[in-house]
C-alpha cells in the first residue's frame, strides 16, 4: 500500500515537473531583460504598450458580446432540447463539435465568402459589422464549450417537474428561463463563460484575417518581432487564463444545491 | 343533484398508437377529496397530468367550475400541484418558494408576506422561512411544496404521488396532516397513490384505475367491501380467492373443492355447472365454527405467523390456500401446523366475482 502511494507521488511529481518547468524557465527568460539581473521590465513594456492596452480591451470586450450571445443562444436551446426534443440531443451535441472539427479558417473565409461587400448580407461593408461577424464567430468557436457546460449543469436538476412547478403557478416561459432554469444553472453558465472569455483573448486566426484589432494578433506581432516581451505576455495570458479557472472553481460553491434528496 | 365542481368527460389520451386512457369518466363535488387508486401504467397519473393542463386529452373535456379548460395552458388553470419529487425551487428560500406564485400573480409585497407567514402556520413550519429547500428533510420539503401549491388560492389542489418519497412514519402523519388541511380549506382535491391504505384512509371517494379506465369509483367502504370487478377486489385489500363451481343454481349451492357451500341469492345470472371466483376478506373468516356463521369450510393448517396481537393463519382447503387473522390471546396457544381445522364464515360476506 505504502509502495503504490510513493509511486503515485512520483507519478504526480513527474507531471508537475512536465507542466511547470517550462512556465517556470519562461517566467525566468521574461525577467533577463536587463542584463545580469532579474526585473520585470518587460512586464512594464508589455503593460504600458498603449497597443497592449487597446487590443486586450477590444478583446474583452468581444469577449464580453461573445458571453452574451452565447448565452442567448444556448441556454434556452439546451433547455428545450433537455425538456421537449430529448431525440435531438445527439444531433445537437454533434453540430455544437463541428467548430473543433473544422479549423477556424475555413470558417473565416466562408464568412470573408458569404458576408463580403457585394453578398446580400454585407457584414464586411462597415467595421461594426466586421465587430459583429467576429463576435458571432467567436460564439460559434466557444459553442462546444458553452454548450456542454451549461448542458451538464441542466443535468444537475430536474428540469422537466421544475418546468411544470413553474407553469401550475401561472409562470409563463420568461418567468421560467429567468427565474427558474437560469439561476440554477447560473454557476455552469458562468463556467462556460470562463472558457468563453479565454478562448476569445488568445484567439488569432479569425480576427487576423477579419482585420480586427484584438489581442490575439498582438500576441503573435509581439512575438514575431521581440525577445523578452512574448514571454511576459505568455505569462499574463496564463495568469488571466488561471485566474477564470479559479473564477468557476471559487463560484461553483455557491451553486444551488439540489434539494431533492431522500428523507 | 348539483353540478359538478370538476367534471372529467370521456377523456382519452394515446401516445402514438398506445392509448393509456380510455373513455375516463368522473364527476367530483366541490370540496371532494377523491383518490386515483391504481398500479403502475393504470393511467392515474396521465388523468392527472390532463387535469393540470401539462398533457392534452387525445378526446374529450374537462370542465372546472362550469368552464371547459380541456384546451387552456397550465398557467392559465388556476391549479395547485405537488409533485412526487417535491419540485422546489433550490435557489429560492422557503418563503421565496411559498411566494412564487403570487409573486407570478404580481400581489403586492405586503400581501405575499402576510400569506406566505399564514401558510407556514398552516404547515406548522413557521421557523422554516429562510431556509433553502436543501436544508429540510423530505417530510419538511413536501410540506413546503403543499404550502407553495395552496397559496394562490388555486380552485383545484392536485397530489401526485406526495408521500411515495418519504418514510413510512413520515408518511402517515403527512397523510393525516394533508387531509385536514383539505378539510380545513375545504379545497377539491385530486389524489395520486398506488397505495391502497392511503386511498382508503384519507379519501372521500376513490377512483380505481385500471389499464387506463375506472373499473370502479366509490367510497372506501363500497370500494372495500363491495368490489365491483375482480381487479378491483385483489387489488384493494387482502382477499382469499376460492374457485367454485355452480351446483344448483336455484338453490344458490356451490362446491368448492368436495365441499358445498350456500350462496343463496348471490348468483345472480349463473347457471348450473359455471365456475365461479368467489372472495372472502382475511378479517370475514373465523377459525373454528361461530355462532353466527351460516357456512364452513374444513382444511388443514398449513401456516402460522405470530405477529404480536396477531396469528396471522393460513388453512389449505384442497388446492385453495385460505388467510385469516386471529387476535393472540394469552391463555391460548397459536395452532400448530398440521392440525385439521374449520373455517366458518357468513355467506353475505362472500363475495361473487365477474
């Protein structure tokens, strides 16, 4: 028994080492911007880049729209899907996994393709509506996420007899999403848009070639052309990347507790 | 006679070529308390379902207070439903919960709080308020899910399965604590069980249902002792079933295995030479002759249970196996196993089943 602990332990050591010693040496590597020693200088370069500051707004706030959007759409679809065309659940968890099948450039030029200038629905024509086709991509990028999360939070309840408590007390289906559903699936909804927002910061390709001024091609400008800086920003983005994983973990407490439990 | 408070009119339900209700019928008076007794897939609780809006019949109609609400949504009804699983909502405290549907109605604060405080008086739990459903025990979380469904005041109160998730001590007393509620608020009321004690203690009438129909509706009594059909006289009650077959139909004789029996007045339609299932309560029979006893029938004691202030006996009458239950006494011993006995019986107390 005490033999299969230590080797769990080096088991456990073993993945540690693989996962932190190269967060480790690049949190290193960032700091050796002045010679002979340790600063955080390019840390206060990355920072105080009045184009750091503009592309991570921009993303967050994609982000932010990205959030909403998603939630919009997938809360009340997987809702109906869970309360009346449980057949369908397979075929829609099935289209929700294309956005990791399909690389995210075929889908920017499908888009560059049907939402270009000329095309009946000229998204492309303005930058707002540039802003809006980015958006909507990126929702459709976080769907598998979103959907399996709020998907598994709406398995934590009885969605079907919560639904009809709901309505015998004369609650339409505003009421029911808003009041009922939504706040009990609150802390999966959140979780999905953890990943959401961490998907949109780093995210390259579409906003690349959609011409967007986000934080994803700013990250790959800044790598292309310095040395220090990329490994600052590396360590920022996992520290934002962190932060929302301890987000969901810190929220997830707060979670409704199912009640329905014997006497 | 008076109108009916809910009238449910030749209601049919299928789901794709399975009907699970047929041709269901039932009138029940205004502050009735009227139980859907049944085993699994009887239909009891698609009737219900129906009644609250959340199925719609394939035929007929359903009327509540002279008004056809067969085609109208369930937040359009004006009906209280508890739910087998309790159904609270477990974001929202106790309170929150009992105030939903008024909240929904759009009452006034003030008047949500005072009805919300008079119902947890009702439902003795007036502690309770802040609570969130997770902190409650089942009994306590069914109370709550009572108090949420009477609240708005609803025209009709439905009970589907309520006490099938609790213990058997906490099904009792919350049984007992229902009905005078009921009573109290002299609400109609429709309930679920599929168990027969339940129906036959708490109910003014009993609906009992059986491969999507109503074999019988009656009062407890009539449903007891006076079954109507053969399902529903094994299903409600413990019952000795006994084959016989007509030997004189004019002078109403039946043999049971080699022994006659009179059943004068009882066969009615039968001829002689029909075979015939005949029915006796556990509590009907005697073991030895009684005074007041027209009939007997002798066995051999195959079974003894000691129960406590109960012999519960078992006596093999040819290939039949009758049960009865005598009260221990303590200067009697129980029979012993093996022993030839009499069993003796009134035969008004026989029951002719079709």
């Amino acid at each position: 028994m005490k033999s299969g602990k230590f080797w769990a332990w080096v088991v456990f050591a073993l993945g540690a080492a693989y996962f932190f010693i190269p967060l480790i040496a690049t949190v290193e590597f960032s700091m050796r911007m002045r010679r002979g020693a340790y600063s955080f200088d390019a840390y206060q370069i990355v920072l105080g880049d009045p184009r750091f500051q503009a592309t991570f707004g921009y993303s967050v706030l994609a982000a932010v729209f990205t959030i909403i959007l998603g939630v919009l759409i997938v809360v009340p679809a997987a809702y109906w899907i869970r309360l009346r065309l449980p057949h369908l659940r397979p075929i829609v968890e099935f289209i929700t996994l294309l956005p990791l099948v399909i690389p995210a450039i075929v889908i920017v030029f499908g888009y560059i393709r049907m939402y270009g200038s000329n095309s009946p629905l000229p998204f492309l024509a303005t930058d707002m509506g540039t802003n809006a086709l980015l958006v909507i991509g990126y929702a459709m990028l976080a769907l598998p996420y979103m959907y399996r999360a709020v998907d598994t939070g709406l398995r934590t309840i009885d969605v079907r007899t919560l639904t009809e408590a709901a309505q015998i007390l004369g609650a339409g289906w505003g009421t029911i999403i808003g009041r009922v559903i939504l706040p009990n699936v609150l802390i999966a909804v959140l979780s999905g848009a953890f990943l959401t927002f961490a998907i949109v910061i780093g995210e390259f390709t579409m906003a690349s070639l959609l011409n967007r001024p986000a934080f994803g091609p700013y990250l790959q400008n800044v790598g292309a052309n310095r040395a220090y800086e990329p490994a600052a920003l590396a360590i920022i983005a996992f520290a934002i990347t962190w932060g929302c994983m301890s987000l969901i973990q810190i929220l997830s407490r707060f979670a409704p507790r199912s009640a329905n439990r014997p006497n | 006679m008076a109108e009916p408070f809910l009238s449910i009119q030749h209601v049919r339900k299928s789901f794709g070529a399975t009907t699970v209700v047929e041709d269901f019928n039932l009138d029940v008076e205004p502050g009735e308390f009227v139980s859907f007794l049944g085993p699994s897939g009887c239909g009891k609780t698609t009737v219900l379902r129906m009644v609250a809006g959340f199925e719609e019949p394939s035929a007929g109609k359903i009327v509540v207070a002279g008004k056809d609400i067969t085609r109208l949504k369930p937040n359009q009804r004006n009906v209280g439903m508890v739910f087998q699983a309790y159904a609270l909502f477990p974001n929202l405290t106790v309170a929150q919960n009992i105030g939903f549907g008024l909240k929904v109605a759009g009452m006034p604060r003030a008047d949500i709080d005072a009805r919300v405080a008079e119902m947890l008086d009702i439902i003795k739990l007036p502690q309770m308020a802040d609570r969130y459903p997770y902190q409650l025990s089942g009994g306590q979380q069914q109370r709550i899910a009572l108090a949420r469904a009477i609240a708005p005041k609803p025209k009709l109160l439905l009970l589907d399965e309520p006490l099938s998730a609790l213990d058997a001590k906490v099904r009792v007393s919350l049984r007992e604590e229902i009905r005078s509620i009921q009573k109290k608020l002299g609400i109609t009321t429709i309930f679920v069980t599929h168990d027969q004690e339940e129906a036959l203690s708490i109910s003014d009438r009993i609906a009992v249902m059986y491969g999507g129909k109503a074999e019988q509706v009656g009062t407890p009594f009539e449903i007891y002792n006076r079954p109507a059909t053969k399902f529903v006289a094994n299903f409600v009650g413990t019952l000795n079933v006994l084959e016989g077959k007509v030997t004189d139909a004019a002078a109403g004789t039946v043999q049971v295995n080699t022994q006659e029996v009179s059943l004068k007045g009882k066969l009615n339609g039968s001829k002689s030479g029909d075979m015939l299932s005949l029915a006796l309560r556990p509590e009907a029979i005697s073991l030895g002759r009684q005074p007041g006893r027209d009939s007997s029938l002798s066995g051999e004691i195959s079974e003894v249970h000691f129960l406590g202030s109960v012999i519960r006996v078992r006596v093999g009458i040819g290939g039949h196996t009758v049960s009865l239950d005598t009260f221990n006494s303590p200067a009697t011993p129980p029979p012993a196993v093996g022993e030839k006995a009499e069993i003796s019986f009134s035969s008004s107390d026989m029951l002719v089943l079709h």
